[in-house]
C-alpha cells in the first residue's frame, strides 16, 4: 500500500497509526540513532533547554555569550579564517584599498549592470542540489543574471515528480512538476552521474569555468564521490563553494540526513508551534529549508566580495538547524529570563488581547485580528456589536481573553472571509 508516492498518499493515516503505536515505546534515543544509521530522516524535538545542551552544537561552537545569557550563533561558517577588520590605525591604509584599481570580477559585473543584464550577470555557478534550499539559493543568485547550471542525476530526479499542474502527471510529466519549476527558473541544467569518471571529468572541467559551487546533499556525499571541496578547489583555487547540510560538515551528527520538516523539530520550532497541552506542530511549509538558502546567497555574495579583494575562494559550511535557530530567539530568552521552556500559545499573542484566528461563514474560513491599541479595542467593540466593555485596558482585555474571543468569533461566524476583514479595516 505504501511502496508508491500516491499509495503512500493515500494510505497515509494508517502508516501514521502504525508509527505512532511504535514509537509509543520507546524512548527519542532508542529511536533517532538506529533511524539515521538506515539512512531515514528522523530527529528529536528540541527545545531552548536541549538545543543549549545539544552534542552538535556544542562542537561546533555554535551559541554565543551575551549579557550573561547563551544566544543563537551565526547561520553559516567559513573554513579558512575571515582576515579581521582593520583597527583604527590601518583606515588610511584601508581606505587606499578600497580606492585601488577595481578587480576584473568586479568590473565585469559592473559593466552588466549598465548593460541592465542583472547585478551577477557575468558570474557562473554550479548547483548540485535537491528540494529546496539548494535549489532557492541557486534560484536566487539566477534570478540576479548569473549563469546556472543545475547538475541532475537523470536515475533520481528530486522534484520532478510532484504538484503537477491540475494533478495530473501528463505525457511529459518531467516537465510539468510545479515544485521543480518554481525552484529552478533561469537556470540551464544537465545529467551526470557523478559516481562515474566521466561524469566526474565533465564537473571538473565545469569547476575550472565557475565562480561559485553550491550543493544541499548530507556532508559525506560529496567528499564521498571524490568531489568534495579539497578536490574542486585544487581545479579552481578561486571557487566560491557553499554547501548547505542539514546539520554542518563537522561534529557528531555530520552524516545526519533530514528535510526541512526534520529541521522544523531538530531547530525548535515545532516545540514552540501549537495548542498548550496539544502535540507540537510543523508549519507545513519547512521554513528551515528557504532561510538557510537565503543565507547561502548572503554568504556567496561576502565571499565575492571577498576574493575580490584577495583572490582568495572559500568553503562556506551551512547546517539547516544554525540557519533556522535564530528565528526562535525568543524561546531563548525566555529560557533565561523565565528559567522556563516557551509555551505552545496557538495563535494568540500573550501581550496584547484580542489577537488569534477567528472561524468565519464558510467550510474552512478564517480571519486573523490583532488589537494593538485602546482606540482599534473600541472601534471592534462598535463594528462587531461586541457586549464586552469597550473600555477595558489592554491587561484587562488579556484578563478577559477568553470572552472576548468567544463573543468575537460569534461575530466573524456570521461574516464572509470577504466581509469581516473589508468592515474591520474602514473602521481602523
């Protein structure tokens, strides 16, 4: 029933029965290590508390001191030393620098730009990715003007087999997958199998011609096939590689697999994510995967910056769960403020009142509200009809939260998705 995608699809709830009956018991490291040594994605729920503990983490030096507090580090990390700023007495010397004669890369993306061919045009990069992050980040930089070729395995192509237009595959379904299109506009692409010598000869003589390598496989993969960034580098000492992984290229957990839905949970968002006292919940749309390829762009860009002063390429090293980390600061903070775990408040703000998602006329309708100020409190009252008092100081509408929500979804039930949000914005 489960051995095809639409099976797997369409049986879906009675595999989760079998999986939740399973893993009833059994304790996260009786089940986490044994799945990643059979190569399944599967992690932990982290939390602030173990994230501050984790193995991984900790040996990759990852969190930060500040203030007295332990905060999230930096998203990705370079393997050769960043040269330092230069202190006070060098400016002058530093400034003659940046006035020198602008490097050829320079001025050729210069040139593209009074051309209007993009700010990157000119720049050629190699991708070796699949699903998202890889892919966004080579998107990204293609989307800029330069020249990308996505390098595929023609026996396992990664997104091409799903979010068909209308869900139906068609005669030439490898062309018609709605994910792998948006990932992979303005981009050239070509099959190889790199665990062969010929189509490892074709990517080296594809690295002596590029600025900039990025790749999303699990650390081992690379280095695996003889083409890790030791090997490339010695092709072109002047390659930019970014390799995005969904734990680093060091410490314990390396060789990890997972997908943005793993890192969700390993990041600790998912703990954060849900109803208090309910089962921790994903967002659905593995956030993980974009943020780390937004930053791989961001680290690309730095590095170029930086060969252009010094001709010197570089080896960026980004894990999913460091890229995803910083976006739960504030379960951070409460850890060391509160000296508590965050907890799981759905949709509800805890400083403000009215705030959440309201049901509205309609199958599976739904409005979100959020009440900043005394002024918008009395404008809702009066649109809505509400019976609570229109008065009531922001600490007492937190007080009475559970009223006004019960009165205020009273109201939208009654309005269209259309309505309720038209009304509510002409009143301010």
């Amino acid at each position: 029933r489960w051995s095809t995608p639409q099976g797997l699809f369409a049986n879906r709830e009675d595999l989760k029965a079998l999986v939740a009956e399973w893993a009833a018991t059994k304790t996260v490291d009786e089940i986490v290590p044994v799945a990643q040594d059979l190569r399944i994605p599967v992690t932990n729920v982290g939390t602030a508390e173990s994230l501050l503990a984790d193995e991984q983490l900790k040996s990759r030096d990852y969190f930060r001191e500040l203030g007295g507090a332990r905060v999230p580090g930096l998203p990705y990390r370079w393997t050769d030393a960043w040269a330092p700023r230069p202190s006070p007495p060098l400016l002058e010397s530093a400034l003659a620098a940046e006035l020198a004669p602008v490097a050829p890369a320079a001025m050729a993306l210069s040139s593209a730009v009074a051309n209007n061919e993009g700010p990157l045009a000119g720049l050629r990069v190699i991708e070796i990715t699949n699903n998202w992050a890889g892919p966004i980040a080579g998107r990204h930089l293609g989307d800029l003007g330069a020249e990308v070729i996505k390098i595929e395995l023609a026996t396992k192509p990664a997104t091409r087999v799903s979010h068909y237009p209308g869900a139906q595959p068609g005669k030439y379904h490898w062309n018609r997958s709605g994910y792998f299109n948006e990932m992979n506009r303005n981009k050239r692409d070509l099959a190889l199998d790199l665990s062969t010598e010929g189509g490892r000869d074709v990517l080296f003589d594809l690295v002596r011609w590029a600025d900039v390598l990025v790749e999303n496989n699990s650390a081992r993969v690379m280095p695996n096939l003889g083409v890790g960034y030791e090997a490339l580098a010695e092709a072109n000492p002047r390659l930019i590689m970014a390799s995005i992984s969904g734990f680093g290229a060091t410490g314990p957990r390396r060789d990890w697999v997972a997908y943005g839905s793993n890192i969700e949970a390993a990041c600790g968002l998912a703990a954060m994510t849900g109803y208090d006292g309910s089962t921790p919940f994903r967002t659905g749309s593995f956030v993980a995967d974009p943020i780390a390829g937004g930053h791989a762009v961001v680290a690309i860009l730095a590095a170029l910056e930086r060969r252009d002063r010094t001709g010197q390429g570089a080896h960026i090293d980004i894990a999913l769960t460091e890229s995803a980390i910083p976006f739960m600061l504030e379960s951070f903070t409460n850890s060391a403020a509160a000296g508590e775990l965050m907890p799981r408040r759905g949709n509800i703000d805890p400083d403000a009142a009215p705030t959440g998602a309201y049901r509205c006329a309609g199958a599976d309708d739904w409005v979100a509200i959020a009440v900043r100020t005394d002024a918008q409190w009395t404008a809702l009252c009066s649109a809505a009809g509400l019976t609570c008092d229109p008065s009531w100081s922001n600490a007492e509408r937190i007080q009475h939260r559970a009223e006004i929500d019960a009165a205020l979804e009273a109201w939208t039930a009654t309005q269209s998705q259309q309505e309720a949000p038209r009304l509510l914005q002409s009143r301010g």
